[in-house]
C-alpha cells in the first residue's frame, strides 16, 4: 500500500522533501502540492506525477491525499495543521508548530479533543546518529547527572531577510528542543547576551548570541549562535555530567593532510549535515502511519519550543532575564 503524501510549500526545503518522497523512500509518492509561485508548485508537481492545486485548503481536503507535509511560512503552519486535525489526516509540519503560544494551544486543544495524535513536528535532530548516541549516553546513566550543556550552532552566512530575533525562532530553537529531549526537562528561564557583532554581517543583525536557557532542575544549557560564520556549517553540543562528559562534535567524511598541515572538512550547509537525520526522520513517519501511529516529536513538543523561543526573543529585546511559562502538559502527550 502506497501513502499518498500531499506538500504545501515548494520553497528551499519543500522542494527537499518532495524530491525525497518521490524517489527515495519506500511505500510513498507526492500526490499532490500547492505554493503561492503557482509557476514553481506545476513544474515540481509535473516532475513526480502529482497533482498542484490553486489553493491550500484543496490539498489537505483531496480525497486523495493520506497525509500533509507543511512546509509554508512559519506563521501559516497552525491554520494548516488544525485543517488537517478537521479532517483526520496525519501531518508533519516543518518547525515552528506556531508562532505564538496561543496558537500551539488551539493546536493542542484540537488534537486532544479530536483524541487521536495526528502532528509531528519536524525537529530532525532526533533523528540523527550523533544526537541518538548522545542521548544514549545520557539515559544509560553514563555520565552521572547531566549539569551544563554547552551548544554551538554556526551558519556560513545568514539569508537577506534573517533578523536578530529570528535567531532564536529559526535556529535557536532547534537547540531548544534537542536539548528539551536530551534531558527530558523543560525550561524555565532564558537570558540572551549581546557579544560584539560580526563585521561581515549587516549592522541591523545582532549576530552572534550567546543564549542560555535554564531548565527547572538548574541544568544550564548556553547555545552559541552564529549565523555568519563563513567558514561551514557547524553544529556542536557536548553534556558535562557529575561523572564524565559526551560530545557531539561536526561529522567529517575527510581528511586532508598537506604542506605540514592537517585538516578537516565542514559541511556547507544544513543539507549536507542533516542529511541522514531527514531521510530518518521521513522515512520513519511514512512506515509509522502505515502502522497507524505517529511517534516523533509531537504537539506539545513544538508548544514548548515556540514558547520558550518567543521568551527568547523577550530577552534579547529587553537584555533581562525572562521567566518562561508553560500550561500544564495534558496527560493526552505523556
């Protein structure tokens, strides 16, 4: 049996995912997509066999289609993911889940009401070999109790339209819910510093920061952020514990050894280093909704990112420390 997969966006990473679903993962095919580049959204669908519709709504409400991937702008996800709660159709929305708290809340509340887990939310760092081992290490007690987690998340360059508060809603905040997994704790405070600024960076963009988030068992989790970095894409995170430490450094495929010099290669982009984690992570959804379950990351986990994102931008605005205020979880996500 084949999952019929509908695509809303055909930008940057919806073109990555179409191009995945209809050529390299089993038991699925595009069957239908929408974009606003309407021109853009007809070629790709020509170019796997699916249908482009003229409207969003005509994609989650095709008879034909199975299952969502959202991956539109961010502040468009929550209408879309509660389109498809309505409907009974799964969907894996790109991150954020939303933008704003109440937002993720009128998600939460639709999928607990509808009373069946429809929404994953695309943080693939779970779905790396690195992160997995990391998290592990943890859970077996390895390293004692985790105490500080030290992250670095580096960019070559950042696009055009980036601005200082999209550092923490766009990058940051896969850090926020990596970390949020690897130590199965919440936050409970941020506070965003303001190094001196890159000089190949426009002087509007505050970059780099330097945030550290709070968990509410006083694990102090600092995230480097550097979005114009110009040397590769570099994602590092290492936990110190009461026993020992693990780290996860940049994979490198090369080694290159020359003029009394020896180096390494940095991946390029978030492509060539999340790569593997995607495909996982893509994989796993479509052979878990043959199985009829959905088990990565869910609605809740991309409420508390969005929340603890937004207080992040809180702090960067006001350079204060920023207390961070969930709802109670409901038992429908323990």
């Amino acid at each position: 049996m084949v999952l019929n997969v509908g695509v809303i966006g055909t930008g940057n990473i919806g073109t990555y995912h179409i191009n995945r679903l209809a050529g390299q993962i089993s038991g699925a095919r595009v069957a239908a997509v929408y974009d606003l580049a309407t021109e853009r959204a007809a070629q790709l669908a020509e170019s796997v066999g699916a249908k482009a519709h003229s409207d969003p709504a005509e994609v989650i409400t095709d008879d034909d289609v199975d299952a969502v991937v959202v991956t539109s702008p961010g502040d468009t996800h929550a209408e879309f993911i509660l389109a498809c709660i309505a409907r009974d159709k799964p969907v894996l929305s790109e991150k954020p889940l939303a933008t704003t708290a109440d937002d993720g809340l009128r998600v939460l509340d639709a999928e607990v009401a509808h009373g069946r887990r429809l929404v994953q939310v695309g943080f693939m760092r779970r779905f790396d070999a690195g992160y997995r081992r990391v998290k592990a290490t943890i859970d077996e007690g390895t390293i004692g109790t985790p105490l500080l987690v030290h992250c670095v998340h580096r960019n070559p360059i950042a696009p055009d339209f980036f601005t200082s508060e999209m550092l923490p809603t766009d990058s940051v905040v896969h850090e926020i819910d990596a970390t949020r997994w690897l130590l199965g704790a919440e936050f409970a405070a941020t506070t965003v510093l303001t190094p001196r600024r890159t000089p190949l960076g426009p002087d509007r963009l505050q970059d780099p920061q330097l945030v550290i988030l709070e968990t509410t068992e006083s694990v102090i989790v600092e995230v480097e952020i550097f979005v114009n970095a110009q040397y590769g894409y570099d994602v590092r995170c290492e936990v110190v514990g009461s026993e020992g430490t693990v780290e996860l450094e940049t994979p490198t495929s090369t080694s290159v050894t020359r003029d009394f010099l020896r180096g390494r290669s940095v991946p390029a982009d978030w492509k060539e280093r999340f790569d593997g984690a995607f495909h996982t992570e893509i994989s796993q959804w479509v052979d878990g909704l043959h199985a009829g379950t959905v088990t990565g990351p869910n609605a809740w986990d991309g409420y508390a990112a969005t929340v603890v994102a937004n207080a992040s931008v809180d702090a960067l605005r006001s350079g204060q420390r920023t207390a961070i205020s969930l709802v109670d979880k409901p038992s429908f996500y323990a």
